[in-house]
C-alpha cells in the first residue's frame, strides 16, 4: 500500500489521526440510536448497527498503528521537541474507542429487544445485556491501556525541556479529552468515587489546558508566529545548512565587474 520509501523514524502518531474519525462517528451513532430508539427504533437498529461497523472498521486498525508506533519508540529516537506533544494522540482512539462501544452496547439493551432482532439466548438472557456487558469490560481494559501511553506521554514531556509553543499543541486537548470522558463514564456506571474524582481532575485538567492553547493561539496568531508548521522545522535547517555548504562554491563561480575592467583595460 505504501507508494513512498518509509522507516521507523518516520512513524509518527499522527497517522491516528484519519482512523480515530470512524471511531468518532461510532460513539456518536450510539448517542443519535439513544435519542431515537423511543420513537423510531427500526432506525435507531440500522444506526445501531453501523455504528458496530464502524467501531470494527476504526478501532481495529488503530492498535495496528498503536504497535507500529510502540516499536518505533522503543527503537528509535522520541520525536523532536517541536512535534513531542503528538505522544498524547494514542489516548484519543483508547479514549473514545471505550466510550462508544459502551455507548452503543448501552442502547443495544433496548434496541434488540423492541426491535426482536436477535432471538434471546434464554428466558431471562437478552443479546443487548450481553452486548452492553462485554462493552462495559472492553472500555475498562481499554481505559487500562490508555493509562500507559498517558504515562508514556507525560515522562516524555518531561523528559523534553522548553519545546516550543506551536500549533501541535491542541494535541493536548482532544486525546485527554476523550479519556477524561471515558473515566468519568467508568464513574458513572461503577460505584466508585475513584473514577469520578479521577474523572473530575482530568476534566479540570482539560479546561485549563483549552485555555492555555487558546490564548497561545490567539497571541501568536496575532503575531503571525503561529501559522508555521511545526515539522518543517526540521527541512528549514537542513535547507538553511545546504546554503552554508554550497556557499563557497557558489563564490568561486562569481564574477564581478572588476575582472572585465582589467582585462579590457590590459587589451587596449
């Protein structure tokens, strides 16, 4: 599939950003299926199941990406400080992945059975409890993993001093974003207030962190610092060192005036 010479090196979390919109979409038809199941529950169905479908499209692919982009951190270099905040892109797909199957294994304990779509495995067994059940189980392991590249994330971020404020940092706001939705949603269903509490302090996190890029943005937008893009910082100095290395060359090629005057001078 791939019509470019690529390596490790070039992996970047970024390429989660095309496969974490089916992921979206999904979470988002489970909410549309539970507005409508009341009132239109053969639509909600078809909503229901595409949003399965999507879900198996998106989510699968992205722990491909996920695995391709824990080896290139493990044997390669971090990404450089200008693009470093893209470590955070792997909660987005973690994030919103256990929210929707949840969502959509929620509506499904209602759907299924106004609709009769699937036979019940026993009299006292419905397919949408089993659904929401296994749901509710992925979006626990899944808020497990996400845990992980949140800590992976963060030591990064440390571990990178003055990285430069760039676009790239709204970076921070979607991916926390969803897990912080995912965690507050665990709190909802469980009994525990440590979801919530943890739910609540990674919400209060996100808001600040909107604010900060946001008047970042805006200073450096009226500035004209901001429209830059941050990963061509790299090709800037790599053209900017080409320029020093052919500069004698090009100086040696230069004829100026000078020379013309004395030769016609010693002709005549």
């Amino acid at each position: 599939m791939a019509h470019h010479d690529h390596n490790l090196t070039t992996v970047s979390a970024a390429w989660l950003l095309p496969i974490v919109s089916t992921i979206v979409a999904a979470a988002s038809g489970g909410i549309v299926a539970s507005v409508i199941s009341s009132t239109h529950p053969n639509e909600a169905l078809v909503t229901l199941i595409t949003s399965y479908v999507l879900w198996g499209t998106g989510f699968p692919l992205a722990m491909c990406v996920l695995v391709i982009y824990f080896l290139r951190l493990s044997t390669q270099s971090l990404p450089a400080k200008e693009v470093v905040v893209s470590n955070f892109l792997p909660l987005g797909p973690l994030g919103q992945g256990g929210f929707g199957i949840r969502q959509v294994g929620k509506v499904a304990m209602t759907v299924f059975r106004e609709t009769d779509s699937l036979p019940a495995a026993a009299s006292h067994v419905f397919p949408g409890e089993i659904l929401y059940t296994v749901g509710f189980l992925v979006a626990l392991f899944l808020w497990g993993f996400g845990l992980v590249w949140l800590f992976f994330a963060v030591a990064t971020v440390y571990r990178t001093p003055k990285f430069p404020f760039n676009m790239g940092w709204w970076r921070f706001t979607f991916p926390l974003g969803v897990y912080a939705t995912s965690t507050t949603m665990l709190g909802s269903e469980l009994p525990s207030a440590f979801f919530r509490v943890l739910g609540t302090i990674f919400s209060v996190a996100v808001t600040l962190l909107w604010i900060v890029v946001s008047c970042g943005t805006l200073q450096r937008a009226w500035t004209g610092e901001m429209f830059f893009a941050p990963c061509l910082k790299d090709l800037e100095q790599k053209g900017a060192g080409r320029e020093t290395k052919d500069a004698p060359i090009a100086n040696s090629l230069t004829f100026t005036p000078s020379i013309f005057s004395a030769a016609s001078a010693k002709a005549q």
